[in-house]
C-alpha cells in the first residue's frame, strides 16, 4: 500500500523557519521524482519544488527561490523541505507528490498545514 506521509508543518511568524518531511513506503523511492505543491485557500495547487529521483536536479517556484530548499534520503525514503524566510503569502497547505516518469504513477500525501502569522 502507497503511503506519503507529510509532517513538520504549523503555526509560524514571518520570517521564520519550518522544515517539511514526507515519509514515503508502499514504492521504490529511488525511482520516483519527488515535489512539494501548496494549495492555499481559493486558489489552485501549485508546484513549489521538485528533485529528482537521483537527487541531482532540483526545480523551485520563483516565488521561494533562495528560501526554500528540497532534498531527500533514499536510505530513508523521505524528501524533505527546508523553508526559511516564510512570509504570509507560503500560508497553505503543503502536499507530497511522488511521480516515475514515462508513467502514470502518480501519488499524494494527505497534506500538511503551513500558517505563516504574527
């Protein structure tokens, strides 16, 4: 059974720091593409950050270019998301995709609420 189980997420004041873990079991990690999407309220999902299956490639939004960063442990099956700087517009909910290429294997975590607030 395919599982991506986000945590890490919460309530925190701008400026500050937040690091996202998506633990994944059910599927061979190391073959799939990892990202985060964030959907905020009234609005559609969208990318934030993608890594490779290798890990050598990495791909940001523009808007959290220099503040987030993504990476991942296939020893661990986990990506993570190291978000800094946080703002209130990264006010969302934060979602795990795994994705193989050339395939319609495409899965997603439950969610992770992220609150940026003062």
């Amino acid at each position: 059974q395919v599982q991506l189980v986000e945590s890490g997420g919460g309530l925190v004041q701008p400026g500050g720091s937040l690091r996202l873990s998506c633990a994944a079991s059910g599927f061979t990690f190391s073959l799939y593409a990892m990202s985060w999407y964030r959907q905020a309220q009234g609005n559609e999902r969208e990318l934030v950050a993608r890594i490779s299956s290798g890990g050598r490639n990495t791909n940001y939004a523009n808007s959290v270019k220099g503040r987030f960063t993504i990476s991942r442990d296939n020893t661990k099956n986990t990506v993570y998301l190291q978000m800094n700087s946080l703002k209130p517009e990264d006010t969302a909910v934060y979602y795990c995709n795994a994705n193989r290429q050339f395939t319609n294997q495409n899965y997603w975590g439950q969610g992770t609420q992220v609150t940026v607030s003062s």
